[in-house]
C-alpha cells in the first residue's frame, strides 16, 4: 500500500521539555515536540514525515468539518524504573483503528506507518515520558477526511496523524452513574463499535444533563429496550454480582475495549468467573435489593479502572457498599503492574521502544 516504509524525519531546533512544568499539566493540552503525518492522496499513502508539533493548514471546505468523517485512537507509553518505555498492546489499537476506518469509509493504515511510525515517535519524544506512579503519556493517533469540497461523499483524501501529550494520574473524585432511560450513544447498524469523532459529541448533550443533576456518567444501555446496560461513559462496564463478574459482550454498539479484554484475561487468571453476556437494568436493581451487588466499574484506557460508587435508573437510587479486597483495585493493580515493567508479561502485552 505505502510507496515506502521511510519514515522522513525533521526535527525541532530547539526541545520545549526543560521548559515545560510537569507539576502544573493540564490533561491534553500540552504536546511533545514532535508528531506524525502521512498523507492518502491518489489511492495511496504517502511518505510519513515526523516534524515539529504545531498547526495544520485546511481549507474551510475540508470534508472533515461538514461530515464527520473523522476517527481516532487512545492509547500509552509507559515508562519503568529503569527509564525503558513500553507500550501496551499496541497492535489491537492499530487493528480497531483499520476497523474505524472501513465502517467510515476510510482508507486502512498500514502497520508501517501506525506500529512502526508510533515507535519511531515515542522514541524521539521519550523524555517527555516520565516514570512514576500512574504517569503516561497518552498517545493520539487520528484520521480526518482532508479532501476540499462540500458534496456529501466520501472523501477522496486523507490525513492521519499522531500526536502525544504527557498524562498524570487522574483522580476523578467519586463517580456516581445515571442509567440511560432515553439517550443513546449509538444503535444497531450503527457505528458505535468504531472510534468515530461523531459518537463523542453525541454523548456531551446527555451527559451535560446527568452532571446537572449532580452525576459524573451515564451507562449507556440498548438503544432499542434501554433494558441492558452497555457502556460506562467512555469506558466498558463491569458488574460484580457474588463473585462472578459480568461484562456486556461486544456487539455493534460497543467500543471493544483493549482494557475491557485485559480486564476479563487478568480476571480469569485469578481464578474470577467471568461471564460475558447482556446484562439487565433489573437484574442489577435485584442484585442491589437483595445485597449481591458488590461493584461496578468502568475500563478503558484513561484511567485503567474507575469505580463506580452510586447509580440512579428512574426513581432507583443506590450507594454500592465499600468492601474489602475489591476487584477493581486488585485488578487496576495487576494491569499496571504489566504496563509499568513490573511484573512477568505473561500475554505478550508489553511492546518495548
Ligand atoms: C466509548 C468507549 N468505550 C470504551 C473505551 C475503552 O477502550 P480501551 O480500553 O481500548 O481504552 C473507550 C476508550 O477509551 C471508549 O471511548
């Protein structure tokens, strides 16, 4: 597909690492010295170029900004103790980013350009990954339609790109929940499987709604029952019902996790039963009522795992009790032990720069 694997690289005269205060970083708005750009232009990808952070010319006609045709990735570079830095399962990102792209009539990566040009990034930048305690630095790898033009067709040019801004550990404070009984982030047929820019504003109407009532979230739930729960927010769900831990199982509406199957491996290696299957909004009230409910939690790549400390669903409301030896704590624990170089990578997960 790529005319070359060369990845052509200009770098900054000058590094704004010394000048930059890592005790005072805003999550996503400051970016390393360098990001990545290659071009799809005549049915194929062009030289890769790696050069200097900053802005990019488009004409107000570029499709991206009348249709949306617009996709991106979320991931990781970790670094251990040693100063060596890692990233995490990096190949399923490239995967569900080619995934993306066909259900948006996009142009696949190739694995030159995504693996191989995100490796040659981080390295470039890897002091601006710093070691510590839940530090990172999150990696943004996107694509726009980049193609001049309003007519409502698929775009004859792409831009990918990969940008890199370092991340802290973020303490979100308690996350309480509204269960969705009239929203819905994406539908059967739909595109909810994908990482598509356009499902992320769908969300920000309803959930500026459940902040207003004083809630961090919404878990999404089935677009045509809103009987089963399907997403916490921007993260995949789990409920612990007794000891069994219970996860709503991929379908066309939900954004496969790499921290959800990470989740369920690390889970069934400690001896937990996971079940992957629909969940009902009233198994969980049941559970709730009668005292099965242990803990809820989201996974995703931000945060690891988030606890869930309350919910709302209509006029039910419920606190999950604090309990001792939690899941989401031992299991937070174990993936960050891999991601940080601190244990046996058992799976394969860990990609070294
Ligand atoms: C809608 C949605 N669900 C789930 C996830 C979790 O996916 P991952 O574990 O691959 O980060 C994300 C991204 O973080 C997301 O945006």
């Amino acid at each position: 597909m790529t005319d070359t694997n060369e990845i052509v690289i200009d770098r900054v005269s000058e590094s704004r690492l010394a000048s930059t205060n890592f005790d005072d970083l805003v999550f996503g708005k400051t970016f390393t010295d360098h990001m990545l750009e290659c071009n799809w232009r005549d049915g194929k990808w062009e030289t890769t170029h790696i050069k200097p952070y900053g802005p990019i010319q488009v004409e107000p006609s570029c499709k991206v900004f009348h249709y949306g045709q617009a996709i991106f990735e979320g991931m990781k570079a970790y670094k251990d103790e040693a100063g060596d830095v890692f990233l995490f399962r990096p190949e399923d990102n490239w995967k569900r980013f080619n995934e993306s792209a066909k259900r948006l009539a996009m142009p696949e990566v190739p694995y030159e350009v995504f693996v191989e040009g995100l490796k040659t990034l981080v390295n470039l930048d890897k002091g601006w990954v710093k070691y510590g305690e839940g530090l990172s630095l999150y990696l943004r790898p996107f694509m726009i339609a980049s193609e001049n033009g309003v007519a409502a067709a698929p775009s004859t040019e792409y831009k990918f790109m990969i940008v890199m801004s370092p991340a802290f550990a973020y303490y979100r404070g308690e996350v309480r929940v509204i269960i969705a009984n009239q929203f819905s982030r994406a539908a059967d047929g739909g595109v909810g499987y994908a990482k598509a820019a356009g499902n992320y504003a769908a969300s920000f109407y309803p959930n500026n709604l459940a902040m207003e009532e004083g809630y961090q979230q919404i878990i999404w739930t089935d677009a045509a029952s809103h009987e089963y729960i399907e997403e916490a927010g921007t993260m995949n769900i789990f409920v612990r019902i007794g000891d069994k831990l219970l996860t709503a199982p991929n379908n066309d509406r939900i954004l496969n996790g790499i921290t959800r199957r990470s989740v369920i491996q690390m889970a069934k290696d400690h001896g937990i039963e996971v079940e992957e299957r629909r969940i009902r909004v009233s198994e969980i009230k049941e559970a709730a009522q009668n005292g099965e409910l242990k803990e809820i939690f989201g996974s995703g790549t931000a945060a690891v795992i988030v606890p869930i400390k309350g919910f709302k669903h209509e006029d039910f409301k419920y606190e999950l009790p604090v309990i001792e030896n939690d899941y989401a704590t031992n299991i937070k624990a174990a993936l960050m032990d891999i991601q940080y170089n601190r244990t046996e990578d058992k799976h394969g997960w860990r990609v070294k720069i």
